[in-house]
C-alpha cells in the first residue's frame, strides 16, 4: 500500500510539472519575438501602419492588435489606413465592438486614428461609425505632413468617384500621393487575381497626377507588387484573415507572404518612403524603401 501512494504521489508531483512544461512550452513557441525596427524611425518624419481584412474578432486579429501596440512603442504612429473587410459577418454594435473596438481599445485610448475604406464584405453604414474616420463618405481624402491620402470605394468604382478623383489628385498640392482601396488593380492571387477592370480606369489617373504608392486588402496574404510604370503597389490583406498557399507563380511578384497574418508600418521621409511588413510571430517579412516619382501631367 506505501508503495503505490508513492508511485501516486510521484505521478502527481513530477507528472503534473511535466505537464505543465510541455504547456508552457508551446505557449512560448507561438508568442510573437520581440519587434526588431528596420525603419529610419526619426522623429520629424510621418510614421503610420497599413492592414486589411481584419475584422473577425478571432484571436489572430486581437493578436496582430497587441502586436501593433507593441510597436507602437517603439515606432510612434499615430494612425492607421485600412485596406477594407472591416467588419466580417454581422454589423450589431456588438460587431462594431468585438470586431473593432475592443481588439484596438489600446491605441483607441491613445489617440490612433484609424482611416477605413470599404471591402466588399462591409455595409456602406460603415461610413457613418466615427471611429472609421469617414465622416459619412464612401471616397474621400486627407493629408498628413508632405502625404495626400485618397481612400476609394472600390465596390463601386462609378463616374462620379472617378471625376471626383481626378479633381482631387490634380488640386492636392502635396509632394506624395498614396492611394488606399479594397480590389487590387495587380495580385498574384489564385482566390482573385489582379482587378484587371478597376486598373483600366484608375491607372491612368495614377500615371497622369504622380500617384507613388497603393495599398489594397482583398487577398489575404501580403504582396509587393514589381513597380508598374514607376508605381508601388502592395497588398496587405492579412491583419486578422488568412489564406495560406494562395500566392501562385507570378511574374508580378517581387515579395509575397501567405503563411501568416500581418500588418505594415511605413515612414515617409521627405522624397523616401520606408516600408516593413511584421508577420503574427514578430518577424518581419519584408523591407525596403521607394523614391518618390515625379509627376507627368499638371
């Protein structure tokens, strides 16, 4: 009888802590690595994140949203442009908080503003929630420092936001133009693909006015696109969605990553703008930095 409550007792002791160890082992092994920063990261240049196809309200997204706030400490932006999918399924106020709100609530409470645009999963009410930054508008534009920012409605891509565009891009006066919209006019998909369609009728107005940079969310993966008549396109679908195994061969292809989830920070210093794209784990998947193109028409 002594014998086997010692064989018990050592089974609970040393059985128990083994246990826990392989636990705790496999928590370490998915806890993201400390954020390395790759950027210049000055102080008097403009710093911002870029993500899409968040809003799950999964623990991946809230994941990527501790991330963020993680770099933030280190990389001071103060706001975020989003590549649409903003909210995935319902839209109660419920949503608006598990899918949003609550995963973000950190950089919400310091004063991140987060620029949304529309995806093909989210209601056009969206523009209406004041922490999208919309201000009731599907298209509209904004600037920040040297940078004009135009955030498109892609699901929707009519005459009347094409001439709006146009007037915009012509009149903005800043030195970079950076576009941000769901469809991307350029992937390496083998879900979508390249919007073939919505590329005829907004690169010309990209070419025309000097727009250097787009971002586009609908495939959830990050690409960065070979420079396409001297612009810089990148996909940064993947901030709480994920399709693994979805990159196909592809001559547009400079850099891709489908096997997590992610976000982009960007820095733009005076004619450089810095890139780098940081996967789920902490590591960063990409880098690199672009100079401005000078206009070609007025």
């Amino acid at each position: 009888m002594k014998r086997i409550w010692a064989i018990l007792l050592a089974f609970l002791l040393f059985g128990f802590q083994g246990t826990t160890d392989k636990a705790h082992s496999q928590s370490s092994a998915t806890a993201p690595a400390p954020i390395q920063i790759t950027l210049p990261n000055e102080k008097d240049s403009l710093h911002f994140a870029v993500f899409g196809d968040m809003g799950t309200g999964a623990p991946p997204q809230k994941q990527i949203a501790d991330l963020m706030w993680q770099a933030r400490q280190i990389f001071p932006y103060d706001f975020v442009l989003m590549t649409g999918d903003n909210l995935y399924g319902g839209e109660s106020p419920r949503d608006y908080e598990n899918k949003f709100s609550l995963p973000y609530q950190q950089l919400l409470a310091s004063g991140v503003k987060f620029y949304a645009s529309l995806g093909n999963h989210d209601n056009s009410n969206q523009r209406f929630f004041k922490d999208f930054n919309m201000n009731g508008k599907e298209y509209y534009s904004f600037k920040k420092g040297n940078v004009r920012f135009f955030a498109l409605n892609s699901n929707y891509m009519d005459a009347a936001q094409l001439r709006w565009l146009e007037e915009e891009l012509k009149n903005s006066g800043a030195d970079w133009k950076i576009c941000f919209f769901h469809h991307p006019p350029y992937s390496s998909g083998k879900q979508h693909g390249s919007s073939t369609e919505l590329r005829k009728v907004l690169e010309p107005l990209f070419l025309k006015y000097g727009v250097s940079v787009v971002f586009n969310g609908h495939e959830h993966f990050y690409e960065r696109i070979k420079p396409q008549q001297g612009i810089y396109y990148f996909i940064t679908g993947a901030g709480g969605k994920l399709r693994p195994g979805d990159i196909k061969a592809s001559p547009l292809t400079e850099k891709a990553f489908d096997q997590d989830q992610h976000f982009m920070l960007i820095e733009v210093k005076q004619d450089q703008l810095y890139f780098q794209p940081i996967s789920r784990t902490g590591k960063t998947i990409d880098s690199g930095v672009i100079t401005r193109n000078q206009p070609k028409g007025p």
